[in-house]
C-alpha cells in the first residue's frame, strides 16, 4: 500500500500527529507495538506555567491556544470525550510563598494565567493555612482515553499496525520509504523513552524521568478543582482522583514501587483530612531530554525520517503544537526553532560538521 506517512508511535506525540495529518488531507500508517508507554499512565494535566516556582514556560499561550482547539475537535470526531477544563488552586505552605505569587501577578509573561486574588475559603476536605492561588487557562485530558479512542479507531479503518516495529524490514531511499508491504514518502518516529532501542536515534539525549501515580477513592471529598501541593488530586469523576506524581531519575523500568508508593502517600495525607483508598498504582517513563527541550526534526542522513521527542512532562500541550510545526517544516519548509530542532544535537554529539 502506498501512504504519505508512516508514524512509529501510537502516544500522545504520534497520534496528535495522526490527526494533525488527517486535517491536512494526508494519509498515514500508525505503528504501534504497545511496548512502553509514557501516555497511558500520564497525569494529564495542562498548566501554563510552572507551578512550583510561579514561572513561564516556553511558547505556553501558543501552546494553549492550539490545544484548546485541537482535542475538542478530536473528541467531537470520535464522539468521545476526555478533555477537561478545570483550575488548577496552587496551595501555598508559606507566607513568603504568597508573596512569590503577588510577584508573578506582577510579571506580563505570567500575569494572565494568575488569579491575584488569593482563594481563601475553605475546600471541604483539604488542610490549608496559608490558602490557595487559582491558575487560569487549565485542565486535564483523560489522556489514557484519548490513546485508546483514538487507536480504536485508526484500527478499525486499517490505519493502525498493532506491531513491534522491526527496523531490519526498513528500506530508505532518496524519495521513499519502504516498510514491509507499505510505501511511504515520509517516517516520523515518535517512539517515547523507547528511542533509546531505535538505530536511527538512540544516540539522542533521552534520559528519562520515572513517574508513579495513585488512583484513589475519596467519597467525602467532592472536589470541583484540582489542587496542587506536593502532589496533584485531579478528580476524574465517581468519587474517584489521580494522585501524583514521582519523579525518579536513576529507575527505568515501568514497575510500581513500594518507595514511590510511600512519598504518594505523605503527599496526600498531608492535603486530606479525609479517609481514602487506594484502587491502582501506576508507572511510566516520561520522555526528558537533558536540556528538557522537545526533539523535533529530521535526521541528519535521511531528509525523510523524522524524529518527534522528548515531550517530557509536559506531553498534553507540547504534542499537538509541536505536530504542527513538524508538519509546517515538513511540507512547507518552514524553519524550526532553534529550541526544539533536534539538529542542535548534531553538532554537539559530532554528527555532522
Ligand atoms: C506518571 C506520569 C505522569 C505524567 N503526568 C503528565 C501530566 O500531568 N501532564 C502532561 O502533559 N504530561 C504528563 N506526563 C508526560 C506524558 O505522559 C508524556 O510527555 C507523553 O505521554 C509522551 O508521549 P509520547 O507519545 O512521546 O511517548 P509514549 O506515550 O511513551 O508513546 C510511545 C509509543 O511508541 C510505541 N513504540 C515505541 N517503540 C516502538 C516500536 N519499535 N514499534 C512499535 N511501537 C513502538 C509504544 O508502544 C508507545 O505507545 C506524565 C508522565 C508520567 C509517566
């Protein structure tokens, strides 16, 4: 069969790329071999700024603004529904924490997002002191739901490949690809922390941060918002929250521990003053590049393969955004930023001159 393109990567990163080429009226192949996935277990919240220190992120209103476009659409063409727009309430364990906030009220990079005034009622259920901030333009996408739809249906119109991709079947040419009994004009790899098995880039810099995350009961609790301290509680409907999430940078394997477990636990407690119950833990390694940009381009050898990476934590706004960018770059040469282009690599790691 012939195709404009193929994707190696059924997450976050290659299906907002499936949709984003379905909207260009180009055709595609996704492959998927359900080996790892940082997507299935993700938190899945969205934030424009950086909520432990009140700073901004790159390109967020951007970013912001094409998501809130994009996965309304996806879920009113599968009928599904999976994105949330919902506050965030930052509690504050300090005084000179407050302060930090009236600071980035201040700030026009962080302003819009920040609600200056501080919410001082009490949420039923949650220990406070010091009380909340309300961060604007934010939200969770039930992003295990949007995968699994969304390859439902790639799958059941024959566009989804439920397979190990196997490098030794891929023949690259000038002007095509050649994978099995499929000819492409272009390969995007978006393989997650599982390009560090992949010939054609594992020598990039993915070095992957291990996250864990409780699934817990809370009946008493009723929360509208989701609120944030050590850890996150979003409410994902029936009395039921995530809670998370752990940051390990030395494990890399996707098996729950009793340690992260642990820290989960102290982070929820002291937020409720509720009873709880743990219904599922789970765990993932979340794609970071080691100076915690994207990795998007194409290869230094092959000008038709394609790399798109390190979405890191912040998968939910970075993927849609970035999708277009490669797509913009990829048919009509428009030139990346220098922030996300994987070339900055090339240099640095002596690939090319
Ligand atoms: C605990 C945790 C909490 C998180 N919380 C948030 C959050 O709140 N907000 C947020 O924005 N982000 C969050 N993230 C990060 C987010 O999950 C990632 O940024 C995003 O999901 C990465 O998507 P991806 O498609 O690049 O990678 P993945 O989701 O890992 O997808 C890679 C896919 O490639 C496939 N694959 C790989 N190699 C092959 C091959 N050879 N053949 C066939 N298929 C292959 C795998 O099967 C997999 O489906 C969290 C992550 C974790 C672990």
């Amino acid at each position: 069969m012939k195709t404009d393109y193929i994707i190696v990567g059924g997450g976050l990163a290659g299906l907002c790329m499936a949709f984003t080429l379905y909207k260009a009226n180009k055709t595609f192949v996704v492959i998927d071999g359900d080996i790892r996935s940082s997507s299935k277990v993700a938190g899945g919240m969205f934030n424009p700024v950086v909520l432990k220190r009140f700073t901004s992120i790159w390109e967020s209103e951007a970013q912001l603004k094409l998501a809130d476009d994009f996965y309304p659409q996806v879920e009113k063409f599968l009928d599904a529904s999976f994105y949330h727009q919902m506050p965030i309430f930052r509690k504050f364990a300090s005084i000179e924490e407050q302060n930090n906030w009236f600071l980035a009220c201040d700030n026009s990079n962080t302003a819009p997002f920040l609600n200056p005034k501080l919410f001082n009622e009490q949420l039923k259920g949650i220990k406070s002191s010091f009380y909340f901030g309300e961060v604007y333009n934010t939200g969770f996408l039930n992003v295990n739901q949007f995968v699994i739809s969304y390859q439902n249906y790639l799958k059941s119109i024959n566009v989804l490949r439920s397979e190990y991709f196997d490098h030794k079947s891929l023949i690259i040419n000038d002007s095509s690809i050649f994978y099995k009994d499929i000819e492409a004009k272009h390969l995007i790899f978006a393989d997650g922390f599982s390009i560090l098995n992949n010939p054609l880039f594992h020598y990039l810099p993915v070095d992957g941060t291990k996250g864990e995350l409780l699934y817990v009961r809370i009946p008493d609790l009723k929360l509208k918002v989701i609120v944030k301290s050590g850890v996150f509680i979003i409410p994902i409907g029936n009395n039921l929250y995530k809670v998370g999430a752990t940051y390990n940078w030395e494990d890399k394997t996707d098996a729950t521990t009793e340690a992260a477990k642990k820290e989960l636990i102290e982070g929820l407690e002291e937020l409720l003053d509720c009873e709880y119950e743990i219904i599922n833990r789970v765990a993932g390694i979340r794609p970071t590049v080691k100076d915690r940009r994207p990795l998007v381009g194409a290869h230094y050898q092959h000008e038709n393969v394609y790399v798109l990476n390190g979405l890191g934590t912040r998968g939910v706004l970075l993927a849609p955004y970035l999708a277009e960018i490669l797509l913009l770059n990829i048919e009509n040469d428009v030139p990346l930023d220098k922030n996300i282009d994987v070339a900055r690599y090339y240099k640095k790691l002596q690939l090319i001159k």
